[in-house]
C-alpha cells in the first residue's frame, strides 16, 4: 500500500490495494489513512454496485437516504446523475457542504464511486474544515466556538416531495441544532459545520448577525489553500470524512452525461 | 503539439512541444489556444531565463515590474519567492498588475522550486463566473468603473513619503468592472482583493456588497481549475479573462515561481 498526499494539510492517493479484496489489516490501515488524510482517492477500482456497497459496510453501517433518488436494487446507494439523455440538465450539488447536516445523527463518512464520467470536467473539491477554522480571524473564532445552528432539510430537498408529504417529512426529519464548530469525535479536531445547503441560522443571534457570521465561515471554507480538487475516471473512489471535511462538485461537464453512485456512512451526534 | 482540456471551462495542457525552439506556426497555434483555454500549462520545459523571456516576447513587449524583486541581469523577470520571511505570496484571488492604466495580457509563470505538496495555483474563468450572475446584479455592475490601486498591496511596507512618490508615478486606474476582452468579445469580472479599492460613483456600502458578490462568482469552484506544478511547469494566463490566487497552504516547504508579464491594453 502506497500512500501519495495531495496536499500539505489532507488528502491522500492510496495506491496498491484492490478493496474487492481486503485483509483485516488493509482495513485497519484505509481506516487510520482515512482519519489522517480525511479524504482518500483510491484509483484503478473496478467495483459493482454490490461491492460498494460491501466495501462501505467495513467502516460501519450505511444509510438509507430520505431524499435522494436511490439505486434500482441497493437503497444504500444514492445515484448522483445529469446530463446526457437523463433530462435533468442542471447539476444542483454545486455549494461547499457536508452531507445530510439535517439529521440528528449525520453522517461520518461518504464513499463516492465514478460510474458514468464525462471526459473534461465534473471534478469534485474538498475544503479541509479543520485548517479553515484555524485560520478564522480571532475575535470570529471567539464569537461563534459557543454557539450552535439550526439545519433544515426543507432548503435543498422539498422540490422533490409532494406538497402532501411535507408535513409528515417535516415530523420525521424536524429541525435540529449542532454546533457550529464541531469537535470531531475520533481525532478532537475542531472543524466549521455550517453550510448554505442546509444550515438556516445560528441559533440564539438576531438575523443580520447569523448571515454575518455564516458568510465569515463560508469564506474560509471556499479559500483554495485549504482545498484539493479530484479529477474522477470510471475506476475512481472517493471516501470523505464528513465531520471535517466540506466538499463541492462542479458542473462545467455539462451536457455531457455524468453517473456517480454514493453510500454513506451513519454517525454520531455532532458535538 | 496535443491539447489536453484540463476542466469544461478553463485550461489546457500542452504536450509535445519545446519552448525553447518555437516556430512560427507553434506560436500560431498556441496563441489560438491560449484565447480558447485562458490558461495553458507545459510540463518539463527546462528554459534559461533567456528563454523565458524570448517565449514571452513571442505574445508582445514585456513589463520590467516596478515593486517586486528581479533576478539581477533580468529586470523582466518578477521572482516570486516564499519562504521563511514571506510565508506566501499571492494567495488572493486577482489579476496581474491591474493597477496600471494598461494593465498585462498575459503572465508566464514557470516553477523553479516548487514543494513537494502545495502551493497549487488555481485559476477561474471569469467570463463564466460573469455570466453566472443573477440578472439583477449583472444590469447593476455593467456600467461601472472601479479605482485600482498597488499601494493596497504593495504600499504595506512603503514608507509614507516612498508611497506618495510611486503614488504619482501610478496614480490609480479606473477600469470597468466587467472587462470586453479586445480579442474574443467575451465580458469577464475585473475587479480583484489586492488592488481595487472601491466602486466609483456609488455609496461605500454598496462597493463593497458588490465587490464581495463578484469575488464570490469567482470562488465558484464550477468556474476553475487547479494547476500542481513541478519543476519546469509553466502556466501561462490571460490576464484579460482570467484570475488566480497561488495556495497558501505550503509553509515550512519553499516555493520559487518566476514570471515574464506581457503588456496589455487599455480595458474598456
């Protein structure tokens, strides 16, 4: 197992495993690589959906999206798709985030495999948000490490949902507040854990100072020096840590058809 | 010569092609896909400062930089060094040299010691980063001019009387806000961090709203590209349509880039 870093901070290229075929050690070391680098690119994978969804169940159990569209035969999997003959020819996962924030337990990691991947474009960026907390000015750091957000899935997700069933997706999925800097539960790093998708306010402050304070976070999140962006290829896996990790695609490939199938990884109460 | 795009809206890599022995149907070819690409990358180009040069000059007369350091012999070079006195350089998203009444085409950057991991420069096409924009604020933007001025960047560490001294050698610039690049038509944000200082004719608060809004139509990762470069890398960039911001993500390792700036005109 080769290991090349993508960046000073995070991200890391694991070379020489085939995850089709992992021995109990090769999975303890792609789970410390993992904490470490908090983004991994394993390239050269030829996985079947059923293996993918093999491969995650190592790292714990998988979750069944509410929203999203879900593969034919595995729900674990969510399809990322546009463009080509799909009719859908806008790519709407263009903002940094973490995944599904709106839930009480959000999830620790994501594994996200190319399917279907245009020639030029369609990169994926990841924002270490552990580096972009450290470099917040002092008195913003001071001002938001007590506070907490509440996240809404309604922003991002009701256009996909019938008028009816909003009300009872809204008494299953009701609002929820996490911190809004996030300690991460394994390695006690501290990481920004807002976003423009599902973050709606910080908790506790008047409206003109939660968007303040929002954009000051956003702002380090979208700085390039704490960023890596991944080009993908149809043999390419992607494995982010949620709990410091933002991440963002592109849509530049646009019409051309692109096809990603993700899995996601259930975790804990953000604290 | 094979032309490799590098994301859907900007950059290109070049391969099979020597720099340092061009002819005139190469130059041809890479000045069209220097317009179509607005940034275009060669790998192991081992130039001699000469070189570098007379590549440059291939696309139009030089800049000598009147702040930044130059290799002695070299006064079209600007060497662009971090290390331990400056731990970065450049890490804000802009133009080159937009201070100036003609600002630069171009900028050749070639790598000399890059680090191991970091220090990537990112690019963003600014013409989409300009049609991404919502209606409302692209009617609010689109007759404006905004002042640029060095002395936000490089009047730092000028005393008051050498400030006021280069002050009158360049006075501010007034530029549009969105740029018609002379050559293709296309209109891109030319507004940057490190050297406009405000919006002319409209209040404070709403300069800085809008610059903010420009700038964050550039951060749009949809728009970019991400270069990593090694020794012997050299980028070239459409000062015109495009902007960069180096990472700051490299420090204790150094980095040493240097520059050839080719002279642009008067934006309209």
């Amino acid at each position: 197992m080769k290991v090349v870093r993508l960046n000073n901070f995070f991200g890391a290229e694991v070379q020489g495993i085939d995850l089709r075929n992992l021995s109990t050690k090769a999975i303890d070391d792609l789970q410390r690589l993992w904490l470490e680098h908090k983004v991994l690119v394993l390239r050269n994978q030829s996985l079947t959906s059923e293996e993918h969804v093999n491969f995650s169940k190592h790292f714990g159990n998988l979750e069944i999206h509410p929203f999203a569209n879900k593969h034919v035969d595995y729900q674990e999997i969510i399809v990322l798709e546009s463009g080509g003959s799909t009719k859908k020819t806008h790519y709407s996962a263009t903002d940094w985030h973490s995944d599904v924030t709106y839930r009480e337990k959000p999830p620790m990691g994501s594994i996200l495999r190319g399917v279907v991947v245009p020639e030029v474009g369609g990169d994926t960026c990841f924002a270490n948000a552990v580096e972009a907390y450290s470099r917040l000015d002092l008195e913003t750091k001071n001002a938001v490490s007590e506070l907490t957000a509440t996240h809404d899935w309604f922003k991002k997700n009701h256009h996909v949902l019938d008028k009816k069933d909003i009300e009872s997706t809204r008494k299953k999925y009701p609002l929820v507040s996490h911190p809004v800097i996030r300690t991460h539960p394994e390695t006690r790093e501290k990481a920004i854990f807002t976003n423009n998708f599902f973050t709606a306010h910080i908790d506790g402050v008047d409206e003109n100072r939660s968007n303040t304070l929002l954009r000051r976070l956003e702002n380090a999140i979208r700085d390039p020096s704490i960023q890596i962006r991944v080009k993908w290829d149809e043999t390419t896996i992607v494995l982010w840590d949620n709990r410091c990790v933002q991440h963002t695609g592109t849509d530049d490939f646009l019409p051309a058809h692109r096809r990603m199938e993700r899995t996601t990884i259930l975790g804990d109460r953000p604290f | 010569m094979n032309i490799h795009p590098i994301t859907g809206f900007v950059g290109a890599e070049i391969t099979d092609i020597n720099l340092a022995r061009t002819n005139k149907g190469e130059i041809q070819a890479i000045k069209e896909e220097w317009l179509r690409h607005k940034v275009l990358v060669f790998r192991n180009q081992d130039l001699t400062r000469q070189e570098h040069i007379e590549f440059g000059k291939n696309f139009g007369e030089l800049e000598v930089h009147p702040f930044a350091p130059h290799p002695k012999e070299y006064p079209e070079i600007v060497k662009i060094i971090s290390n331990d006195k400056v731990q970065y350089a450049a890490s804000n998203w802009h133009s080159d040299v937009t201070w100036r009444q003609k600002p630069s085409m171009g900028s050749i950057l070639r790598g000399r010691t890059i680090p191991e991991v970091g220090g990537d420069t990112s690019f963003a096409n600014t013409a989409e980063a300009y049609n991404r924009l919502d209606p409302e604020i692209k009617d609010r933007v689109d007759s404006l001019y905004a002042i640029h001025d060095f002395s936000k960047t490089f009047g730092r560490n000028m005393s008051e009387k050498e400030r006021k001294e280069k002050q009158k050698k360049y006075p501010p610039a007034r530029h549009p806000v969105i740029r018609t690049h002379p050559e293709t038509g296309e209109r891109g944000i030319y507004t940057n961090k490190p050297f406009v200082s405000h919006i002319e004719g409209i209040a404070r608060d709403e300069s800085q709203y809008l610059l903010k809004t420009l700038q964050h139509a550039i951060q749009s990762p949809s728009v970019q590209c991400r270069i990593k470069w090694e020794v012997n890398t050299i980028v070239m960039w459409d000062n015109r349509i495009v902007q960069h911001q180096a990472s700051n993500d490299f420090y204790p390792q150094k980095r040493h880039v240097e520059r050839v700036t080719i002279i642009g005109t008067k934006p309209v």
